[in-house]
C-alpha cells in the first residue's frame, strides 16, 4: 500500500518507484499538474443529521456545526479533514509556488513534488545548489523541503535538508537552534515571503553544517565508542504505564552497527569508515531505508517528519559530542 499518491521527479527513480519523470528546469504549472498537485482545497461547514429513525424510516433534520468545517478536494469532491473554523488552509499551489523565485533567479532545482495521504500531506524538494565533497569523493548536497499537511499532522514546515549522494539518506541540517527549520502553524496565515526572510539566516547555516560534516569525517572513533553511540541513540525512553524503563532495541542497535561495519553505502569511505561521519550516516541509512515500516511510504513520511527524523537528529547530536 502506498502512501503516495501522485508525484513528479527529476533524476533517478525516487524509492519507491513511483512518479512521472520530467526533464530539468520545467516551470511551475508543469510541477504541479505532472506531481498531482493541480487542485484545491475547499471548505465547507460542517453538517449533522439528528433525528434519524430507521424504524420509520425518517430522515431527520439537518443542522450545522458553525465552529468546525470540513476540508476537501475541489477535483474528486474526497474529504481530507475536520478543522475549526479558525484553521488556515495552505493550498498544494502555495508550495510550489514557493519556489518560483528561488527557482527562476535564486540557483535552486526542483527535484521531487508530490502528495501523500490522498491529499493530506504535500511537498515539495529542491537542490539549493549548496555541495560539499568529503574525503574519499563522498558528495553531500544541500536542499530545501516545503511540507504541509490539512489533517493536523504538520505545521507548514521549510526545512533545510541534505542528501548523501551514495546512500541517498537524508538528514536534517538543524545547527543549535534548530534555524535550519521554520513552523507556520495552522493557526497563523502562511506567508511565503516572511518564512524566506527566516530562512535567509539559515541559508549561511550549510557553512556552519559543511564544517561540523568534515569535522565528524576526521573523527576517527573506536569500537567501543562505536558501541557506545550506538546504545545511547537507540535506546528509546520510558513512555508511560506500558514502558516504565528505558528501551534498548537491539534488533535495530544490530542492523546500524552491520551497516557502520561495512555493508552499508558508502560506508567504506575514507570518510565513514571508523569516523563519527559513518556512525551518523549508519543510523540515517537504518531509519531512510531499513527501519520496520507497515511501507516504503510509512518509512520515508517518518524519516522526513515523524520518529526516524528524531532518531537521525539524536545520532547527530550524539556526533557531534564526540568532535566537541
């Protein structure tokens, strides 16, 4: 079963090898009609029916709910959510709209679009141009993701994201204060123009990332040290009545260290092999491509915005203690 519903890409077949293909530089009106992205959402007040017999076979009365609407698709008519009437929609134009400017005079490119969940999450990545080569020719580049979703699962989030070339991994370029990433709550109107000024700051936040990359590459770090890492971020804490104890999942501790050891991409690189640079990429490979997911789908929508990009972010930190 696939969570995506439509997409559109440029370059190699995304993972799940799903989506129409475009050739570079396509302008925005071609994005957004080949990803699925060429609809809006509406909204409508909310309705009940009271006074329903079936004995009788009566209909009852209809009655509205004035403090909640209901969001759906203007093509297929599909319900995509319940909000309250203070909810601010961000439309699937807005996101590639988005990028118009960035992609026409700022250098970017889009590489993938597209909507999950029928409708209740959508995205758009772009390459910033932004790159940085390691030692041993391990390439990193510099994106920038734009997601949204109208079923409460997301605020309107850009992130600045970068991709490892030989692994494909991702991995969120969040430097202390977390400024590689802007929230635009549903609450609040989304405004393109002012999450761009945010973002400005974060652009000179690659240099600042590229340096921490090279600094984890040099860092040579021993096996038990390696075990160490490994424990600490994959060790999940008590959550209540059902785990009252720290969790330590072994299973996945296994898999990340077999990737660390040699058998995952690029992992013999003279900048991942025995370097904090591969224990980070061990875990990133483990939560983008191996992590137990009811689908490939599931998997990415949680190595992007759930629990696997809490765990990429918990190997980094953990990194990042060791070149302190």
């Amino acid at each position: 079963m696939h969570l995506v519903q439509s997409m559109a890409y440029v370059g190699e077949t995304p993972w799940h090898g799903l989506g129409n293909q475009l050739s570079p530089k396509q302008p925005i009106e071609v994005w957004a009609k080949q990803a699925g992205m060429d609809w809006n959402i509406e909204s409508a007040e909310v309705r009940f029916v009271a006074g329903v017999t079936s004995a009788t076979g009566s209909l009852g009365s209809i009655h509205a709910f004035p403090e909640q609407r209901v969001l759906y698709r203007s093509d297929t008519k599909e319900p995509l959510s319940v909000v309250s009437s203070r909810y601010q929609i961000v439309q699937p134009s807005e996101i590639l709209e988005f990028y118009r400017d960035l992609t026409e005079v700022g250098g970017f490119e889009l590489e993938t679009a597209g909507v999950l969940k029928g409708g209740r999450k959508l995205w758009a990545l772009a390459r910033t141009g932004q790159s940085v080569s390691l030692k041993g020719r391990d390439e990193v580049n510099g994106y920038l993701l734009l997601a949204t979703a109208c079923d409460g699962t997301l605020a309107t989030t850009a992130q600045f994201t970068s991709v490892r070339v030989v692994c494909n991994n991702t991995l969120a370029i969040a430097i202390g204060d977390n400024t590689g990433a802007v929230k635009v709550p549903h609450r609040s109107q989304f405004d393109a123009q002012a999450v761009k000024c945010q973002l400005g700051i974060a652009i000179s936040s690659w240099d600042g990332f590229m340096a921490r990359m090279k600094a984890l590459a040099e860092c040579k770090v021993s096996d038990t040290v390696a075990e160490t890492f490994f424990q600490r971020v994959l060790t999940y804490p008590a959550s209540g009545q059902n785990t009252p104890a720290p969790t330590t999942n072994d299973s996945a501790i296994k898999a990340a260290h077999a990737l660390y050891a040699g058998r995952g991409r690029g992992a013999t690189l003279p900048s991942a092999s025995g370097t904090a640079w591969g224990l980070v990429n061990s875990v990133t490979e483990f939560v983008d491509h191996q992590r137990r997911a009811r689908s490939h789908d599931h998997r990415r929508d949680a190595a992007w915005f759930g629990a696997g990009a809490t765990l990429k972010q918990k190997a980094w930190d953990e990194a990042m203690k060791l070149v302190a």
